[in-house]
C-alpha cells in the first residue's frame, strides 16, 4: 500500500491557454518581491516562456510565472522524470552504489529518508545494507515503482513532506537528490525537515548548480534550462549555504559533482553557436571538450574535487540546536 494524499491547491490567478499560470512570486529564499530580469527560456515540456528572474536582496535566480503546482505534479505523473536524462540514467546504478558507500561511512545504518525519491534506486540500496528507509514522491507513477521493489512495505509515501506524520526528531539522514530545485517553497520543506531530523543528524542536499562552466558561456541555451517549469530555483554555492544555513543547519562539506556532463556540453553548445557564432565561444567548447574524459571518470567514481563550479553541487549538513 503506498500512503497517498492530495497535493495541496494553491490559488489560481491567470490563465495562460492550457496551463494556468501564476504570473509573480516573491523571492522563495528571502520573500522579497524586488527582482530583476535574467533570463527567458523555453521549456521542453509546456509551450510558454519562462521567466527567470534573480532577486535583489539575496541573489536566488527563480521562475517568477509559475504553473499551479497541481498541473506540474500531473506532469510528474505522466512521466518518469529520473530517466529523462538517458545517458546519465545508463551510468546512474554505480554512482548510486558509491553514494550509498558515502552516506553509510557517515552513520552506521539507521532511519533515512529520501525526500523526491523517484523509482527508489538510492533506498533500495541502503536497505540492503540494513537502514530503516523511507521515501517521499509526488509522482505516483514512481511511487508505485518505488513501492515494489522495497522489501518492507508501507514506507513509501505519495504526497508532500507536511502531508507525512512523522514524528520529531525521528531520522537520522535525509537526503533532497536534485529535488530542492523543483520544489515552490523550499524554505518551508527545509523547517519541516529540520524538525523531523535528530539532533546532529545528516541532511544532504543535491542540486544543479547555475554557475557552472557551461551556463557560463551559453546563458539561455544552456540545455538544462529547458527543464523549466519542473525546475523553478537555480543555485549557486552562496545561494544553496544561505538557505541551508537560515534553516538552522550548518554546512560541512562542500562538494561539485558532475563537472562537465555530456549532452549538456553538446546540445547547449550546439545552439549557442548556431545562433550567436563566436570564435570564443568555440574554443572554450574544445577546451571543455578535453576535459569531458577525466570529468566522467571523476563522476562515475565520485571523485570531488574541491571546486564548485560543476553542474551540480552536493552540501551536506548538520542540524544545529
Ligand atoms: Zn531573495
């Protein structure tokens, strides 16, 4: 049986064709509603442009033309959102394993919770290794997957976090892989956390990282941009530790994973010189190029190197009193 709840509504204010659209936000981070324009982009999944702005208190770049939440979760629910990106999903099953490694160095096996879990690669590995798991989804699609490969039932919930009645002080890990950057109010999602954490328990956040070496030269063309709406907030390092930290967690490593990716590399290229050709822009790919062999093999063997300007970062954290 899989624990399942209807996501909460939130107001609808505008519509746009077949897809009702929130047309301003305040700042997810600080509250502010003082933004500044930075990006337009297409999405690959919903025929409108998204807005990407990046507020002027605290710097967090987020969509600020937002669907309603409960059409966003009807497309996680027609889809399998993990395996979207193919060549990472043919390679994912070793790095997983090594992540397991990582997180079962921390602590010795206990209760994790994995926040976003999608098919239940991740916790199907730690309960091999004898943790207490649980997993959260919005996509009931991959809840059922989720549930099915778990050995013990009931422990895989298809609703949001605040839905969830967990107790307080109740886990000893949580883990957020790529999730934070889908989620509306993440500020909220974090003091929910907080609260269902121990005391010095471990939170472990992933999340793809704006200022990385391939945005850099390609802004809006930069291919992982076209996840908008699924994604509505992009990080940078300082972004990622003020929200941690404002939630009452102290960040104690600081690691970018993913350097260079593949398909990112070529596809963002690829549009970028056919619409803006620069002979920059071209050697900056064939140096990126010469770097693509040594990046894979650093991510396949999750090697980190204490640089953050990868594609994605990975903080982990501890629950401070
Ligand atoms: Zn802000």
């Amino acid at each position: 049986m899989i624990h399942n709840k209807e996501p909460n509504n939130i107001n609808i204010n505008y519509n746009s064709g077949a897809v009702t659209v929130i047309p301003k936000v305040n700042c997810p981070l600080c509250k502010s509603n003082d933004a500044s324009k930075f990006l337009a982009v297409k999405s690959d999944f919903i025929d409108i442009r998204f807005n990407l702005v990046r507020c002027n208190r605290c710097s967090l770049i987020f969509v600020n033309n937002k669907p309603v939440l409960k059409e966003v979760i009807k497309l996680y629910n027609k889809m399998d959102y993990r395996s979207l990106g193919s060549f990472e999903y043919a390679y994912s099953y070793p790095i997983f394993r090594n992540i397991v490694r990582e997180v079962t160095r921390l602590k010795n096996a206990k209760r994790i919770l994995d926040i976003g879990c999608g098919k239940g690669e991740f916790i199907v590995e730690m309960e091999k290794r004898g943790w207490d798991v649980y997993g959260i989804d919005v996509s009931s699609y991959v809840c059922k997957l989720a549930e099915r490969k778990l050995k013990k039932k009931n422990k895989i919930y298809n609703c949001e976090l605040s839905d969830c009645d967990f107790h307080n002080d109740y886990f000893d890990v949580i883990t957020l892989w790529t999730v934070l950057e889908h989620v509306y109010d993440p500020d909220t999602l974090l003091g929910e956390i907080y609260d269902i954490l121990k005391d010095e328990g471990i939170l472990i956040i992933q999340v793809p990282n704006i200022e990385n070496l391939i945005f850099k030269f390609t802004k809006e063309k930069y291919s992982a941009l076209q996840t908008v709406p699924l994604h509505v907030n992009f990080f940078t390092p300082e972004t990622l530790e003020a929200i941690i930290t404002k939630n009452g967690f102290k960040v104690i490593r600081r690691l970018s994973t993913r350097l260079i990716f593949p398909s990112n590399l070529f596809k963002s290229f690829k549009s970028s010189l056919i619409e803006k050709p620069s002979f920059l822009k071209l050697i900056v790919f064939f140096n990126l190029l010469l770097f693509l062999l040594p990046s894979t093999i650093l991510h396949f063997f999750q090697i980190c190197i204490p640089f953050l300007g990868g594609e994605d970062l990975r903080f982990y954290s501890i629950k401070t009193k």
